[in-house]
C-alpha cells in the first residue's frame, strides 16, 4: 500500500444472521451447523475505496445503507464477513469515544479515563483539559457526573476530547449537527485547523451542506453496496435522485402519455442573441441535457466583469431527454471555497408553467440579479428539478420540511461558467465589506460627557 494511502478497504462485506427467536439460533449452534435456522441479512455487499492522507472523504447514504457497520468494521467493533480493509494510523471515532464513558465519573474524569483507554500516556489529556474544558461550554457540568448528562452534552464532551488528540484518522458521525450554531461553527472552525494539519477526516452525516462544504470525495451507500464514489456535489446528486426514486431508470413523475402543453412566453421576456450563447456538453445528463448558458450585462452582451451591484442577467436552456411534470429551474453561484452565496430557484420568481414537459421540448430560464456580492470570482450553475402538479400547486402551503420531500432533483451543472465582481472606486451604496451587501440605512450619534 502506497505511503500517502490511509485507508483501503478491499471487497468488505458483512452478513447478519436473523433469526425468528433466541431458541433457533440455539438450536442451529446445538446442530454443529447441519442445520440452518437463520435467514442471512447482507448490511455490507463487496464495498471498496481508498482514502488519502489528508482527505477529507464522505459517506453518505439513507438510513440503513449500511454506513454504521461500515464505520464499526473500520473502527475494530466489528468483524467482516468477507473482504479487507488496511488503515495506516491512529483513528479517532465518536463511536469509541461515547462507549467509553463512565456514567459515574465526571466530564473530567471521562477525558482522563477515555484518553488512556485509547493509548495515551498518562498526564496527556491533563496538559489539554483546559482547551477541552473551554471548547465543550459544559460549565459546572464538567465536574459532575455523566448520568446528569444529555445526550448533546455527551457529544459536546466526546467532540471536544477528540479534537485536541493526535491522530492520524477522524471519524465523525452526525457530530457536528449538535448544539446551537455558535458552538457549530466553533467545531467547524477546529476543522478547518485540522485540515490545515493533512489530518485525514471521515464525515458520515445527512447534513449535506457539510459533505459539498468540505468533503471532496464521497461515496454513497445503498442497500449495502456502493453505488457512487466520486466529486461530492455528483454524490449528493445521485443521493437526493435516490430519495426521490430516480436511479435505476425510474423516472420523475410525469403524466402517462405525452401531452400538448400551451407554453406561454412573457411579453418582456429577456433572452438575448443567439451568438451571445456559450455551448456546453454534459453527456452524464440523466434527465435534461444544459446546452448552453449566457451571462449577459443590461444591453444583452456577453459579459463576466462586473461591478459591485451591477445588474447582470443569467440564463440556460435545457433539452428534455425524458419528460418530466412542473419544471422547476434552478440558478446557483458559489465562491472559490465552495460556498453557496445564492440559490434561487423559477418556482420562487411565482413564474407561470407548464404542469409537464416532454421529451424533446426546451426550457429556457434567465434569471436578472443584481451582483450585490463581494469583490471576487464567482462559479455560476443551473440545475432542473420536477415536481408533482397537486404539490406545485399548494407551495405556499407546505412548510420547508415537507417541501424538501417533495421536489425532485433531475440534473445539477453547478461548475458551468465564471464571472468577476470588482469593487466601486467612489463610496457608493453598493460598496460594501462582507460576502452580501444587506440593504439598509445606518445613522450615527455621538453623546458628548459632561464636563
């Protein structure tokens, strides 16, 4: 195995036997196995990858999929079936860390006691127990037994105990959705140092604005087997389709024969020239194949620097490989460290459509925005979801949650053009510091102290 390789997993596969009741599984051991009273249960089906020293590396999948057994194969809970895996290093899991701890003992005695389990020298966690202390914002608690503990101030504790232990290996599951956001972004602050470090993190959640944020890779789990490893914003595509039903050549809802569907374009519809257009190919569309995009100023010309607060229009045309119910658009910019600065989506614009499209129609989108953003290079994308006609209908109705289950994604291009936004040279209400400009006044006073 290659220096720079961490961690490789080999055909790993697990196999639970389920049985009826306590007394079959006696019966089958009182057999000498010439009987069988077991029906196999594969949580784990011939899964493999490598992670890098330094990666930080994602798995993600529904309940179910098989990510726990994976994680307690790893971490030495659990024994495979059949398969390998080779780790190079120290790991570091929630997992051991929240099994370890003593209901008796204290917060304290708890980071004493769980370091030396997991091989430190004694006076180890001592030289850290204040930035541990500090970093879990338990207080008194700290000092009072585990029983008197919820399961947030557990995860606080084990969160803050690992992150000040060496090791070459993190594995974090779920951890980071604990606690309120300041403590939140206190974690991810302290992930960001240990990346910094090439400390090589595992991250197993269904948070997935966490995978896009920091894992490069990911893999997806399903029903035990890998059914994706790759760029984790195609991850995160191929796990909502899973969700919505849409791997394995189902199709989004759509009405049962094709339909003539009336599609009425705004009189004021901005669509500029047809040189203006950039051509692009995406052969991996699933649903509807990008063809082309434009970024355009105010006159309609092709255009990617900006000034702050600029009026910008961005549009795509998508052709339907298959047909689809309502179409819904999708316009996206992110910055260079991936962060979503703006999603927003036709359904939001309350822009009349079609309740289907069909095979071979086109949709064409253009979305104008005022580039109220920092000075800085932007990534600009698109994406197609689709959604029932019934459920379109009442969006305003449903609250976010439900709405979320609703929608289904059919293709995402979110790495498809640039642009830059430059800063004003005068001092005007565009000029701003931060990543968004927040409209508003501001007014000042001054109380002078009596002399």
């Amino acid at each position: 195995m290659s220096d720079d390789i961490i961690l490789q997993v080999n055909n790993l596969s697990k196999c639970f036997k389920i049985y009826p009741n306590p007394w079959h599984r006696a019966r089958e051991w009182l057999s000498l196995g010439n009987n069988t009273y077991h029906q196999p249960f594969w949580s784990l089906k011939d899964v493999s990858f490598t992670v890098r020293k330094g990666d930080f590396f994602g798995i993600i999948g529904e309940n179910g999929a098989g990510k726990s057994t994976l994680l307690k194969i790893i971490t030495g809970v659990l024994k495979p079936t059949s398969g390998s895996y080779q780790l190079n290093g120290k790991v570091l899991s929630l997992l051991e860390l929240g099994t370890d701890f003593n209901p008796e003992l204290s917060g304290r005695g708890n980071a004493i006691y769980s370091a030396e389990l997991l091989g430190f020298p004694k006076g180890y966690v001592q030289e850290r127990i204040k930035e541990i202390e500090d970093f879990s914002e338990l207080g008194d608690f700290f000092d009072r037994p585990m029983k008197l503990y919820s399961s947030g101030m557990k995860t606080r504790l084990a969160f803050s105990l690992f992150a000040f232990l060496e090791c070459d290996v993190l594995i974090l599951d779920e951890v980071l959705a604990v606690g309120d956001i300041f403590f939140q972004q206190k974690c991810y602050a302290r992930l960001e140092e240990l990346i910094a470090r090439q400390i090589t993190i595992i991250l197993v959640t269904h948070h997935l604005a966490s995978v896009q944020q920091y894992c490069k890779e990911v893999i997806v789990l399903h029903h035990g087997e890998k059914i994706f490893q790759g760029e984790s914003m195609k991850g995160i595509i191929k796990f909502h389709q899973l969700k919505m039903g849409l791997v394995n050549n189902v199709s989004p809802p759509v009405l049962q024969e094709k339909v003539e569907v009336p599609l009425e374009t705004p009189d004021d519809f901005f669509w500029p020239a047809d040189e203006v257009f950039i051509p692009v190919s995406f052969p991996q569309a699933n649903y509807a194949q990008l063809i082309s995009y434009a970024i355009c100023n105010v006159k309609g010309e092709g255009c990617v620097n900006f000034l702050q607060g600029e009026q910008a229009y961005l549009c795509c045309e998508f052709k339907l490989k298959e047909s689809i119910a309502v179409p819904i658009v999708a316009v996206f910019i992110t910055n260079k460290f991936n962060v979503r600065v703006h999603v927003k989506t036709s359904f939001q614009h309350k822009i009349s459509v079609p309740n289907q499209v069909n095979k071979g129609d086109y949709v064409r989108f253009c979305r104008s925005i005022n580039l109220n953003i920092a000075p800085d290079e932007y990534v600009l994308g698109f994406g197609l979801a689709t959604m029932n006609p019934n459920n379109y209908a009442r969006l305003d109705e449903l609250p976010q949650t439900e709405f979320n289950s609703h929608i289904q994604i059919c293709d995402l291009y979110e790495k498809v053009g640039v642009f830059y936004v430059k800063s004003h040279y005068s001092n005007n209400h565009h000029s701003h510091f931060g990543l968004c400009n927040l409209p508003g006044k501001g007014q000042i006073q001054v109380i002078t102290s009596s002399k």
